[in-house]
C-alpha cells in the first residue's frame, strides 16, 4: 500500500511529536502545522490523506479551518479527527457537526490514535470504491448485524430489540470507534417509526446496555458528547 500522509496540527510542541513519532513508527509520514492558517497551506498545497486538528489553536483556530475545507474548498471526503481536550466539548460538538469524522479526546494513548487513524483511512478507502453500498451486514468482532433480516447475534447469541434500538445499535457498530453526537444520531434515525429525542436516545442506550449484556460495555458513553460503539480489545 502507498504510504498515507497524516496532517497533525498542534501548536504544543511535545504533542505535536508524540503524535508524530507514534505515525511513523507505524509507517506514516507526516507533515506538520502549529496554527490555522499553516494547516490550511498544507491541505491546500500537499493534499494529506487525513488530518488531526487540534481546535485551540493560533491565528485561525480547528473549527476555522474545517468550516474552509468543508464548505468553502468542499472538502467532503477529506477524513478528520478531532484531537482536542475535554474542556473544549461545546466546540467538540460543533466540531462533528460541521463534518469532522471523529474525536479524541486528549489525552489520548498512542494505541487508541494509531487505531482511530487506521479505521478512519480504511473507511474512507472503502467509500470511494462504494463496496459498502449494498453491505447490509455488519460484523464487529463478537456483534454480527443482519439489517435485511433485523437480526443481532452476540457471540452467536440472538438478541432481541425494538426497532428503535435497533437503529440506534446499527448506526452506532457501522462505524466502530466513531464518535456520534446525539444530535447526528437523530438526524440519523429520524423519519423511522418512533420519536427521537436527545433524552429518548440516552434512555434507549440503557436499555440496549442492560439486553446486549456482557456485549453491552462495546457501547461507550463519550463523556459530554454522545456515544460510540467499541469492543476492547
Ligand atoms: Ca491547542
């Protein structure tokens, strides 16, 4: 495979090469910008495969930037992580409604960034090609979802759901590791059968948690944000 360039853009020094020593350690090259308007040169000039953006930033600040690749350079497909610390959640939000793909929260372990870096190229990869447009079958290692035949197996066993749950379960396992707003979710499973509400999604999850039993801890609350599905590993 050709080698992918990450963009990490960070203006603190000692996370900037953290970050950058873990991606090359992993094959990756990587470019380097310690504010907006850098950030914006190099996606303009060096087409990156992904960007990591911090949001507190100089000059032109993480959300800045991505409002330009998004809408006024129509960047669709560009993959980006959010890379920003808790305090910032209002931004945060903003942030994965404006287009951004995911969000770690800082600090983050290499293991769980390299991770999000890699799940994020190889979905990416596959929208391209469109393979996953008639993928209705989701499989994430012990949950298999059969969307055609309304099934959910965990480790074999069947799990029983009400549609809204199972929606909720579907969206969630579709992208493992990605971080969904409660306000993507609704706009997700909206126009389905039952009412979706921000307090109706958080009393669903506890009911998905308590069916899905063990498998229920992969259903991960992002503290301030929404929910993400994620088996440990
Ligand atoms: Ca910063």
């Amino acid at each position: 495979m050709q080698e992918k360039t990450i963009l990490i853009v960070e203006d603190e020094p000692d996370i900037q090469e953290l970050i950058r020593y873990h991606l090359e350690k992993e094959g990756f090259a990587t470019v380097k910008a310690s504010d907006g308007r850098q950030a914006l040169d190099i996606i303009e000039h060096n087409n990156p495969d992904l960007v990591l953006l911090d949001l507190m930033l100089p000059v032109i600040s993480g959300l800045d930037v991505l409002k330009t690749i998004r809408f006024a350079w129509g960047l669709s497909a560009l993959p980006v992580i959010i890379v920003s610390a808790r305090t910032d959640e209002i931004d945060v939000i903003t942030g994965l409604e404006l287009g951004a793909d995911n969000y770690l929260p800082k600090p983050f372990s290499p293991k769980v960034l390299v991770a999000n870096v890699k799940a994020l190229l190889r979905r990416s990869a596959t929208r391209q090609s469109g393979e996953d447009m008639e993928n209705r079958h989701i499989s994430v290692g012990e949950l298999e979802i059969d969307e055609d035949r309304h099934e959910i197996f965990w480790k074999d066993n069947p799990i029983l759901l009400t549609a809204y749950e199972f929606s909720l379960l579907s969206l969630l396992a579709s992208s493992p590791g990605r971080v969904f707003t409660r306000n993507q979710i609704i706009s997700s499973i909206k126009g389905e059968d039952y009412p979706v509400t921000e307090r109706s999604i958080d009393v669903q999850i506890a009911s998905l948690r308590r069916k899905m039993g063990e498998g229920g801890s992969a259903i991960k609350t992002v503290w301030g944000i929404g929910y993400s599905y994620q088996e440990s590993t």
